[in-house]
C-alpha cells in the first residue's frame, strides 16, 4: 500500500486526505490545529505530532496550507519536509502560493527528490467530492508519478510545465475571474438603471459575445443562475477574502514579471475596498452590491 504523508488538514486539505485514505491509501497527517486532526482521524488518517514524522511516513508527501511563508516555513529547514522526506521523495504542495515561495521549495529540494506545485479549483465543495481541477508546475515525471493521486481528489490535471507554473497558471485563472465579476456587475446595473430586464440582459448575453463563465455560474443578480450564491444572500461559495488574496498573488506576479496588469490592480483595489468593509466571509459576487451602493446583507 503507497504512504502518503499530508500536512494541512484544513477546510480543503482535510476532504482531501480522506478521499486519499477511502481510495485505499496509508494517510498520515499533520496539522496545527485539534479540530482539523479530529476530523481527519475519523475519516481514517492516521495523526502524528510533527510536520517532520508525516513527512518521514513514506515516499510522497501532500500538503495543503494558508499561504507562501507557512509552506516554506513547513518544507525548508532542519525539521521541514524536504530534510525529513525519503530521498527520493514526491512533495505536492497544493497550497495557493506567490510564485516566488512556490520555486524557493523546489530549488530547496535534494538531487532526487521532486516538489510539484499543484493548487487547485473547485473549492471546499470539489475537494470533499473530489472534483478539483489541479494546475500543476515542476518535473513531467514527477507529475505522472503524482497523476493517480490526483485522479482521486480530482476530475482534472494539467501539467503547466516548470515549477512555479502551476502559482503562474492559478493567478492568471483567478485574476481573469475577479475582473469578469466586476465587469458583469457593472453591466447589469447599467442594463436595470436604463430600464432593461436583467433576465432579458441574461438571455441576450448569454448567447453573445459577452457571455463569460461567473455570468453562467455566478451571476450576481439573485434570481438568473439558481445556483449562484446570489439566491442564498451571498454565502459562499468562493469567499471574497480567497478572491482578494489571489489577486495580491496576482499582482506580485505581475510586478515581478514588469507586466502591467491595470485591471487586474483595479480588482484588487475593489476586493481590498469590500473586505474592509467586512465582507471578507461574503461571496465574491457579493461585491456586486458593494458597486451599486447598497449593502450586501
Ligand atoms: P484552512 O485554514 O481551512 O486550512 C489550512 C490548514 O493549515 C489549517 O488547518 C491550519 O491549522 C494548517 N496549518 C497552518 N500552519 C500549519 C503548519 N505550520 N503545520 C501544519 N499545519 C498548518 O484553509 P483552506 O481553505 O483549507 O485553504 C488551504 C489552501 O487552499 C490555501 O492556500 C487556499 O488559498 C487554497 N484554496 C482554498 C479554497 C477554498 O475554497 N477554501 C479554494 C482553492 C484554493
């Protein structure tokens, strides 16, 4: 039986080990936190107390944590992953990360071993049925050894090349997302306060070259896309505090790159502007309201 070690069993990396351990894999976990250990125990994790023991549990290592400087906080050093893998370990961080934090980890990595950066999409609702989309950066090899883990907390993984590529691609992805929610915001307040029926606008647009994804999936409007968090008082869904912290990855790509990213910076102007005004554990589409002047409740 393959072991896997896992470090971060929160909201998305607990589902994850435990669709991992129900497929017939030897799971030992990691996490800081009681709650998030409990959980993942009673779906069938195995828990140890340290980051170096669920690293050392086997030949692959997945994790999934809040941000740049905690996963490199986890994989470098005397008692971080890399030093207490095999070594000829795999690493999947699948973490949301900056770039830069994401290449530091696989330069850090020994001359066997191998760390992929595999964020995903899909959310807490994909990661529990096991349907996220993996954008992946780092070695072909290393991502066809990873695939069939993939394959089990996953519908889809694209391999997006050198490492790193995977942050690139999710940063990219997101930002596209949070400029189309605003520009479909825009467009049907415009649409209503010049008299047109949104649902007119919907079935117009829709069909035309103005159709977008979030305009299919997450339309703002209550009462177009039924099952948008629009209907259900703007409760996520993808809250609008992970919209704004992958636009700012978006934009340290972006300044590092020297791209400008004009719109991209806009959003996350407009998403720092809604999160401070407390609507952090809101829906991204929820920012809809915040355009038009009006409370989100
Ligand atoms: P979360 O806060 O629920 O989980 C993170 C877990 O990491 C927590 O349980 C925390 O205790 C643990 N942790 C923190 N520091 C640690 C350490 N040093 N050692 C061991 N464990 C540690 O967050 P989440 O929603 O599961 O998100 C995880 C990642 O997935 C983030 O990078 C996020 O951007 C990304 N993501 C989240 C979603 C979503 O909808 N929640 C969607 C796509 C991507």
């Amino acid at each position: 039986m393959t072991r896997i070690g896992f470090i971060g069993l929160g909201n998305m990396g607990g589902p994850m080990a435990v669709n991992l351990a129900k497929a017939g894999y030897d799971v030992t976990g990691f996490d800081l936190s009681d709650a998030a250990r409990k959980a993942a125990a009673e779906g069938g994790v195995r828990i140890v107390d340290t980051v170096a023991e669920a690293a050392g549990a086997g030949g692959i290592v997945v994790s999934m944590l809040p941000d740049g400087p905690v996963v490199r906080k986890v994989y470098m050093g005397e008692h971080g992953v890399i030093a207490n893998a095999a070594a000829d370990a795999l690493m999947i961080d699948c973490s949301t990360i900056d770039v830069d934090s994401a290449r530091a980890v696989a330069d850090a990595a020994g001359p066997e071993q191998a760390v992929l950066d595999a964020p995903v999409s899909g959310g807490v609702e994909g990661s529990k049925a096991g349907k996220l989309t993996f954008m992946v950066g780092g070695d072909a090899d290393a991502f066809a050894r990873a695939k069939p883990l993939f394959d089990v907390m996953g519908k889809a993984a694209v391999h997006a090349g050198q490492a790193g590529n995977g942050q690139v691609a999710k940063a990219c992805n997101n930002m596209i997302l949070g400029i189309s929610m605003l520009a479909i915001s825009e467009a049907f307040t415009l649409g209503e306060k010049q008299g047109l029926d949104p649902q007119k606008l919907f079935e117009i647009s829709s069909q035309a070259s103005g159709s977008c994804w979030a305009m299919l999936n997450h339309n703002p409007v209550p009462g177009l896309v039924e099952t948008a968090a629009a209907n259900r008082g703007y409760t996520p869904g993808f809250a609008a505090g992970m919209m704004w912290k992958d636009l700012k990855l978006a934009q340290t790509a972006a300044q590092q790159a020297g791209v400008a990213t004009p719109l991209g910076a806009e959003a996350q102007a407009l998403y720092a502007l809604f999160c401070g005004q407390g609507h952090e554990a809101k829906d991204y589409s929820g920012i809809f309201r915040m355009l038009r002047g009006e409370d989100v409740e």
